[in-house]
C-alpha cells in the first residue's frame, strides 16, 4: 500500500501535471494546424473564384475527427505506458522517463502534414507570407515562451 501511495506524492503529481501539459499541447498543435490549414485553403479558394461551399468545411471537420481518434488512441497508449513507468520507478526503483512519447510523436507527423497542405495551398509569395506571420504571431506568444522555458528547466 505505501507503494502506491508514493506513486502519487508530491514528485509524480507535478509529473502527472507536466505529462498532462505535453499532451493539451499535442492536441492543441494539431488544432492550430488544421486551423492554419484551413484558413490557407480558403484564401486558395477566395483566390481562384471556387466558392466556399459546407462540403469543404465538412471535410476539415472531419479531418480533425480523424486526427482526434488517432490522438487518443496513441495517448491511451502512452498512458498506459506512463503508468507502468510509474509503477517500475516506486516499486523497482527504476528510473524511467515519463513522457508521452506516442502521442507527441503524433502530433508531429499530423502537424507536419498540415504544413504541407498549406504550401501546397500556398501558390502566391504572399500566401507564404501570411502562413509565416501567423505561425510567428503563434510562437510569439509569451505563454507559450514561458511554458517552453519551464519546460527547458525540467529537462
């Protein structure tokens, strides 16, 4: 019994939290993509006179429903893999890292897809300009520069 109540002193707490944070991250990523990407596509519409009709909305929504299933399923397995690290840390003494490595490594790949779909739907220097401006108006963010410092600290 005191095994597991170890497992979640004060240390695994602000691990719990911090996995927690990594993985709204992901899933908030992969929104700002498809948000990215979708304003890109409309722009690319606008441009070429195609009218906006609900099918291509549909079809983001969809896209991200997609993405979502896949997040999810890739963070039950990192959950479970947490927990066994967890496990194997205070019963053990093991020192596994806690991190959740298939969903982050999920998001990249759906986010660089996205990335993709907005050169190909970037075919103007000034469409390349906007993607640019947003993705820097993005990291500019000073909430997202202190959550990174933070998260240099812990590593």
């Amino acid at each position: 019994m005191t095994q597991i109540s170890t497992l979640f002193s004060g240390d695994a707490a602000v691990s719990l939290l911090w996995l927690l944070v990594l993985v709204v991250m992901d899933y908030v990523s992969v929104t700002a993509a498809s948000l990215i990407d979708l304003r890109s596509a409309l722009l690319k519409a606008k441009r070429s006179g195609q009218p906006r009709t609900s099918k291509g909305y549909r079809r983001t929504v969809e896209k991200l429903s997609r993405y979502y299933v896949t997040l999810m399923a890739l963070s039950v397995v990192d959950g479970m893999l947490v927990i066994s690290a967890m496990l194997l840390r205070s019963t053990a003494g093991w020192s596994v890292p806690v991190f959740p490595l298939f969903t982050t490594l999920g998001a990249i790949a759906m986010t660089l897809i996205e990335a993709k779909s907005v050169v190909e739907n970037s075919q103007r220097k000034s469409d390349y300009t906007e993607a640019a401006r947003a993705i820097n108006d993005a990291l500019d963010n000073p909430e997202l520069k202190e959550l990174l410092c933070r998260l240099r600290e812990l590593i």
